[in-house]
C-alpha cells in the first residue's frame, strides 16, 4: 500500500532527529532504512520497529539527525601523503621557479591530505531510545495514512464481492435446469446419429444422466460460496495483516471458476463465469494493494 510517514524530535541532547518514510505496493515486505555511515549502528533498531508496524510493501525509510551542541570532531592529516607532496615540490623548484612550501590554504585544496569526520562516541542508551521513539511516532504516521487508503480500498471490493455472490446464486438456481437440458441434449443427439437403430431406452437415459452428474457443478459452486462469505467476513474485521489471505482467497476464487468454466455446457452459464472471472482479477488487483 502507498503511505508517507513524518516525525521530528530531540534525540537525546545533542541532537535533533528526524524520519521520512515512504511505501508503494509490493507483494511481499521489502525494508530499506537509510543512514548515514556514522549513524549506521542506529539501522537495526529503525528496522525492528517498522517491521513490528509494517508486513508489506516496498518501504523506504530515511533517519536524518543534526547535532545541536557543540561536537568534537575528528581531522585527521595524512602526513605520508602531505611528505610525499612536499618532497616532490622541493625537487621540483629546483627545476622550475616555484615555490617548495605549502600554506595552511594550499593545503586545504589537496584531496584526501585532510578528513574531518564527527566524534564517534557511539549513541547513548537515551539518544537510541528516542530513535526507537522517533521510528515508532513516523511509523504510526504511515500506517494511519495507508488505513485510510485501505479504508477506500474496501469500499471498493465490498460491492464486487457482493456481485459475485449474486451471479454465484444465479448459477446454483439454475443448475438442475442445466442438468435435464443436458441430458435432453444428449438424448437428441443420440437419436439424430442412429434414427434407424434400435436403442435401449434406459441405457440412453443411463447415459444422459452421467453425463449430467459429470457436469453438475454444486460443489465448485459451494466452494465459491465459502470463499466469498470468507472474503466478506475478512473485509468486515480485518486481522491486523490480511492481505496475504486475500491474495491466497482470489487464488482460490480463480481456481473454482476455472473449474466451472470447463464444466459449463451452457452458452449463459459461460458468459457468466467469463464476467465473473473479469471481476476477480479486477478484485485481484486491488488485493495486492492491501497490507
């Protein structure tokens, strides 16, 4: 499901923090929590807490923290390389009119001769609990955004469902009428192929009716059924992550009318299932959507 999520506040004393957090849909929980390298120990505690709030998606979490006190850094001078390159100068202004001696300034502009990097004191107890904290307060941010997208979503799957239950009805009701125009059907057939033979009247009969009962469709219908009444009651009172089950239910809703459409010998009873089966990947669709 698609969400943003934002929280800001102190981390500990030193520092200000804040965590941005976006998601789009994705069949399965892919978490990527951006830091940087300094702050890379304060990753596994972000990532234990979204995914306690979050069980799907593609989510991208970014921790952004300024010190607001003084901080210590560190500069290190890479005296190798500074020698090697003063070395160098003073050989070479005895070739060429410059000058062997570098100012503070000069130095300033060589790559790599000088880091500056924060302290790396490491995080507090009470600076890693407000991360925690602040991880917390920007994933209930997200997940009240995409409740309200779930909420919508729901609002659109409740009337599908419905439809499917009505057609689902409208098979049942006719199923016996399917049956004896099927057997009615066989019986034409045969005596249009042999109107001279001598046909035994209750093997004929024998035949229609198993060819009926090959056909008959109660129990796929009664396993669409189910699955529906189950959908519906997931829809109503959700678990906290459904949209697995949802998913592994529009399988199942697909696989029970797969069935009925090799079963049909009906041209209505076929068109039907065909709308019936458009509306289920409709209904698929917005599945994989859910959380």
């Amino acid at each position: 499901m698609t969400g943003f999520g934002r929280a800001r506040r102190p981390v500990g004393r030193d520092w200000s923090g804040e965590i941005v957090v976006r998601s789009v849909n994705s069949r399965f929980l892919d978490l990527t929590v951006k830091t940087k390298e300094t702050e890379v120990t304060l990753e596994p505690v972000i990532r234990r807490v979204f995914a306690r709030h979050v069980s799907r998606g593609k989510v991208e979490v970014t921790l952004r923290l300024r010190r607001v006190t003084a901080g210590h850094p560190e500069i290190t001078v890479d005296e190798d390389l500074l020698g090697a390159l003063l070395s160098r100068l003073t050989e070479l202004s005895k070739k060429y009119p410059i000058e062997g001696a570098l100012s503070p300034r000069d130095v300033l502009t060589i790559p790599q001769v000088l880091t500056v990097e924060a302290s790396s004191d490491g995080f507090s107890p009470e600076e890693i609990a407000s991360v925690e904290a602040l991880a917390d307060e920007a994933a209930e941010a997200l997940v009240a955004m995409r409740q309200s997208e779930g909420a919508a979503i729901t609002a659109d799957l409740e009337p599908r469902i419905a439809r499917l239950k009505e057609q689902s009805a409208a098979l049942a009701a006719r199923r016996e009428e399917i049956a004896r125009q099927l057997a009615a059907t066989l019986r034409e057939r045969v005596l249009a192929l042999f109107p001279d033979a001598t046909l035994d009247p209750g093997r004929v009969e024998q035949e229609a009716a198993l060819a009926a009962d090959r056909a008959d469709v109660a129990e796929e219908l009664q396993r669409l059924q189910g699955h529906l009444d189950q959908f519906t009651d997931l829809l109503r009172k959700p678990p906290p992550a459904v949209g697995k089950t949802l998913d592994f239910l529009t399988q199942e809703l697909h696989r029970e009318l797969n069935t009925l459409s090799s079963k049909s010998r009906d041209l209505r009873s076929t068109r039907e299932i065909l709308d019936m089966k458009a509306e289920t990947e409709k209904i698929r669709e917005q599945v994989q959507n859910v959380e």
